[in-house]
C-alpha cells in the first residue's frame, strides 16, 4: 500500500503574528525603540517571562522584517526598533528606524523607565496607572507647545487622578539648560519624576543641584513648585531566568519565576 504525500501549508516557512505580538509592536511604536530584554515585560506583564524567550520572539519578528534589533551597550543589550514594514502592521509608517540607533538610546532609557515606574514599587507612594508618550501629549498639547513649553519624555498617570512629567537625563548638559527645564516642568505638573541611567557617574549630582536651583526659582517667585522625584535607571531590568522557548509558534513557558528591582526615593525637599 503507498501512502499518500501529506499535503504541505501554504503558509509553512512564514511567520505569523499572533495577539501578544500585535500588542507589543503597538507599544513599540509607541515609544519608538526599547532594550530587547526589557520586552519581557510588555510581552508579559506579569513577568513570569524570561528574557532569552523574549530574544526569541525578537528574532521571530527580524524573521519577517517587522523590527530590527542593534547591539549597542554591552551592559544593556539590543535595541529594537520597528522597521517600515513593522510600523505599518500596527498602525502607521514610522521613519525613525532609519535613524541611526544611537538616536533611539534616548528612547529605550525612557522606555526602560516606563516600565520601571509602571511595574514596580509605586514613586512616592502613588502607583502609575497610565502612560502618554511624547508623540501624544505634544499631540494634544499644540497649543502650550507652541508657546514654547518643554515636551516632557513622558507623561505618567497616577493612581491618584494626577499626572507627572517624566524626564530622562542620561548626558551632561550645560546647568542653566537644565534648570530651564526643570523650572518648566515643576510649574506646570504636580510631580516631575527624573530619570538617570545608573551608568553614569556623576550625573545625579547635577541633576540634583539644578532641582534645587528650578524649586528655589519658583518659590522665589512666591509659587508652589511640584514635586520632584529621582529615578536611577538600573542597567538590567528583567532577570535572568530559566525558560523553555517555542519560537514557531512564539508561546513561551517559564520554568521559575522571579521578579526584578528598581531603585527610586523622593527627591529631599
């Protein structure tokens, strides 16, 4: 008896993009590149998910050409950014991965911060139950941006009804600029949470010193400043777990869990 040849899919060989996927890439686009570890989590916000099975989805995606993935820092891992063909999946063409990748670190440290402040030990005691990204809030904000305001590298919604403006500081800038900045931000939001890569000495000692330069403007003018909160960025958010990894189908299963820290405290008053 000969047996029948099976019938091979039409679609063998090809990538299909499940939920999950379409989700994440939605929030990539939205913040415009992130640390391929720090995936994990907005694949899994329960970070049960380890990062070598989020290295695999990553690789899945490059597969069909929806991110690209640079090496750039070896204590931080990838970049990944959305290529042409990935931003138009979700939504809209996104020109910003024909930049170079040292134009989108700004962008993955304040992703990173995201992430840091969305899952981790609430800042100031008040958890982050939203986010607006730079696109957005200029977005909805033409007018005070037109007049000149700062566009903060983030916008967190708090669990409390509030909202405070994250900036992320991780190069050495003239002081003045600085407190240009900072003056802006704590006039016009309740909180300004500041966020440094931890990488980096000495810079949170400037950051510090042109806090308390912004806050003593703003008092001497008889005003009430927000409330400044300081952030470091630690150089690995997701731990090293062990995991099982399907990369056809793109399930991932975790053989332990585990759960990441963070470093923050109020900035003093």
């Amino acid at each position: 008896m000969v047996q029948a040849a099976r019938k091979q899919r039409s679609d063998k060989g090809r990538v299909r993009v499940n939920a999950r996927d379409f989700r994440c890439l939605t929030w990539l686009l939205e913040m415009g590149s992130a640390y391929e570890d720090d995936l994990a989590i907005v694949l899994d916000p329960a970070m049960q998910t380890s990062r070598d099975a989020a290295r695999a989805v990553v690789r899945r995606w490059m597969q069909a050409d929806l991110v690209h993935a640079d090496g750039l820092f070896a204590n931080r891992g990838r970049i990944v950014r959305l290529t042409e063909n990935g931003a138009r999946l979700v939504g809209e063409v996104d020109h910003r991965a024909d930049e170079p990748v040292t134009a989108a670190v700004h962008a993955a440290e304040a992703a990173r911060t995201r992430l840091l402040l969305e899952h981790q030990t609430p800042v100031a005691g008040v958890a982050v139950v939203g986010w607006v990204s730079p696109r957005r809030w200029r977005a909805e904000n033409e007018a005070v941006v037109a007049a000149g305001a700062l566009v903060p590298d983030g916008v967190a919604r708090l669990a409390d009804g509030s909202s405070a403006a994250v900036q992320v500081e991780r190069v050495f800038r003239e002081m003045p600029s600085v407190v240009t900045a900072a003056v802006d931000l704590l006039r016009r939001f309740p909180r300004a949470i500041y966020a440094v890569p931890s990488m980096i000495d000495g810079l949170p000692g400037l950051v510090e010193a042109a806090l308390n330069q912004a806050v003593g403007q703003i008092r001497a003018d008889g005003s009430v400043p927000g409330t400044p909160t300081f952030v470091q960025i630690p150089d690995r958010l997701v731990p090293n777990r062990t995991s099982v990894t399907t990369e056809e189908t793109g399930n991932l299963r975790t053989t332990r869990p585990g759960t990441a820290s963070r470093q923050g405290r109020p900035w003093p008053r």
